[in-house]
C-alpha cells in the first residue's frame, strides 16, 4: 500500500522520472509542478487501488549501487555540417542514425513549438536532428515510458537518450532488461527549473521581441566560447554565454532541483546507461591527435551493448580520469548556491528580474528597493 499517499521516500530525493505515473494502470499519479516548477507525482486518491507499483519502481527506496564498466574514448563526428549543429562532438547523431539505420526508433528532448523541453519518439532524421544539443532545462517525460515498452513487446530497437535519472526511471519501470533496448546519458551538472526557463523567455521578450527558438550552445564564434543563439521574428541575436543571465544561474546552482544535490547516478545507485556522453573539455591536452576545435565528445562506454553502437566508427581511448578533471560533474553532485534560498524568495515575491539583480547586480537591486519604499512613503 502506498503510506499516507507519498510516493517517493522524500521529496528531496525525487528527481521527477515519472515512472511511477507511467506504471500506474489506474491513471491514479499525475506529474504536477510545485511552487518552483518541477513536477512531482500526486496521487488521486478516488482512483488509486492502493497497489504499491508506484512505490515499487521508485527508485528513491533503492540503495544497491550498479557496477559497470568506465572505459573512456574521444570521439569527433566527421560530418562537418552534424559536427557544428551539435553541442559537442555529435556522438548522439552518430549513435541515433546507426539505431535508425536499423529502422529502430530514437527517444529524446526536443523544445517544442511552446518553448516547453520534453521527450518524444522519432523513426526519422528530421524529428530526431531537434534532439540534437543542450536544453538546459529539466524535460517533461509524459508516457513515453509506456509508449517505448510498447515498441520493445512488439520486437522493436529503441535509443533512449536522457539523464542519469532519467535512464534510471525508465529501467526501474521497465523492470527487466531487454536485448533491443539501447540507453545513453549524459554528464549531467543539475536539472534547471522549466518555471525559470519559462519567465526567463518572457522577460528576454520585453528586449528581442518574440522568440520563436534557443540554441543554448552556438558554436559559430567558437566551441569553447561558444554563444547563446536567441531565434526571432525579427531574426537572430546572439549573445556570450559568460554573459548570458539564464546560464550564469544556472551554472551558478541557483534553480536546479533538490535531488541534484545528491544525484541518484552519481551517490547511490550508480549509472543505468550504456553509454554517458559529455565534452571533452581539456582535449587537446591529452587527446591531441584529434582535433577539438570545433567540439568534441567524451564518451564513455559502460556495457557490451554500448561498445556495439560504436562499432563502426573510429574513437581515441582516452585515460577517464584525466578527462573528468575537466569534467568533473561525471562524479560529483552539484552544489547548491548560498543564495539559492534568497533568490527563491525574492522571485516568488518579486519577480525573475528582480532575483537576477540581487545576486548579479546588487547595488542595483538596493536602489530600485529604495526607490519602491520612498514611493510608499508618500
């Protein structure tokens, strides 16, 4: 029976992988945004039976953690065109077009036409070139674990692509291992609020005008200073990514989710995938026989299944620890910011932009606060 209608062992834990509203028969657990946009499972007590499968594929009770294997390669696309539209090394369109190769299918991330991250299924280039690059911003899940058990009943091969949390809630709701399932995440430094994506757009909108589209990691002016790539009506803007408010926050730990601060992957239960994929930032000192001027992957290959997607292509083994001293959030959970709680606080009661002035601009934020109370005062 599901204890006083919880499902997760604590809400710092749950990392909202909506397996448990997937495996519920009864449509009794929906995904619903708290306070701070993230979604949680809340149960409608008029349609739950009180059967436990919900609590049964949480994976917050689980404490056994998975061994797998480490072994780590530097790989660069040769496709120049897939190289720039990707983020790092394009290792996720090789892999997706060796599954579609196979007339398998690809899950993934992609923004859609609202501005809103979540995850579809593709059997084709065009849907799944949308799953390509960074979207710094925690994606909605749906029934996508349904529909992908679906495929693999029926004989299907099918990629899924997500986070470490992600991956670990599709297999704990699969609840068995099957041959034509294909897993890869990613490095993953924290999963960044949809509700402060969201207001971030809006506020974006009063100085470019409608924005029809992001791209978080334009490398046109370069991979390692790469820029943020604003797509609208009246074209594109682009703008440094040091600069960039959105990522100084979210980079900064300011609104990532609780559960990040003790990532499942990376404290208990270890990596589900196949394979993680990440930069290879610092490459060119200790991979320097490739070329990582215009990005590079590090992949790291966790299982038989893993090596076999990376078959027919050529990859440079690279020593894994020297790769992760660039990349250290392959090991270790994000930080929560100090100021997290403040910035909390004073966009719940203020705003986005008044958030960002406290902690970037707080002689600025200190004025505006004076201007405000002397109003008041007349």
């Amino acid at each position: 029976k599901v204890k006083d209608m919880q499902i997760y062992k604590s809400k710092e834990m749950c990392t909202g992988c909506s397996a448990c509203s997937n495996v519920c028969e009864k449509h009794a657990v929906k995904m619903t945004s708290d306070e701070k946009g993230f979604l949680y499972p809340v149960i409608d007590e008029e349609k739950c039976v009180e059967c436990g499968m919900c609590q049964r594929v949480c994976h917050t009770y689980k404490e056994e953690k998975r061994t797998c294997g480490e072994s780590a390669f530097a790989y660069v696309n040769e496709n120049k065109r897939t190289l720039m539209e990707s983020s790092s090394g394009g290792a996720f369109s090789f892999i997706a077009n060796e599954i579609l190769g196979d007339q398998g299918f690809v899950c993934g991330a992609v923004l859609d036409e609202n501005m809103k991250v979540k995850h579809i299924i593709a059997d084709n280039k065009s849907e799944v070139s949308c799953m390509r690059k960074s979207k710094y911003v925690q994606s909605d899940i749906g029934n996508v674990y349904q529909k992908i058990k679906k495929l693999l009943i029926t004989g299907e091969k099918v990629l899924f692509t997500g986070t470490p949390c992600q991956v670990i809630g599709l297999k704990t709701f699969l609840n068995k291992e099957y041959e034509k399932l294909f897993c890869v995440d990613i490095i993953c430094h924290s999963a960044p609020s949809p509700l402060i994506f969201e207001k971030y757009l809006l506020m974006k909108e009063k100085e470019l005008g409608k924005i029809e589209g992001i791209d978080f990691r334009d490398k046109s002016n370069g991979y390692i200073n790469y820029s943020v790539r604003f797509h609208t009506l009246d074209g594109d803007m682009l703008e440094e990514h040091k600069t960039n408010r959105y990522l100084q926050g979210f980079t900064g730990d300011l609104y990532s989710r609780d559960c990040c601060e003790n990532c499942p992957a990376k404290e208990r239960v270890g990596y589900f995938s196949d394979i993680t994929l990440g930069d290879l930032w610092g490459g060119e000192k200790f991979a320097s026989e490739i070329d990582s001027s215009k990005g590079a992957s590090l992949v790291v290959v966790h299982t038989l299944k893993g090596t076999s997607l990376m078959k027919n292509t050529s990859m440079v083994q690279v020593d894994l620890e020297e790769a992760i001293k660039n990349n250290p959030m392959y090991r270790f959970s994000h930080k929560k910011n100090k100021d997290a709680d403040s910035f909390w606080k004073i966009f719940s009661k203020k705003g986005l932009e008044a958030a960002y002035n406290y902690i970037y601009n707080p002689s600025l934020f200190r004025k505006i606060e004076m201007k405000v109370l002397k109003m008041r005062r007349k």
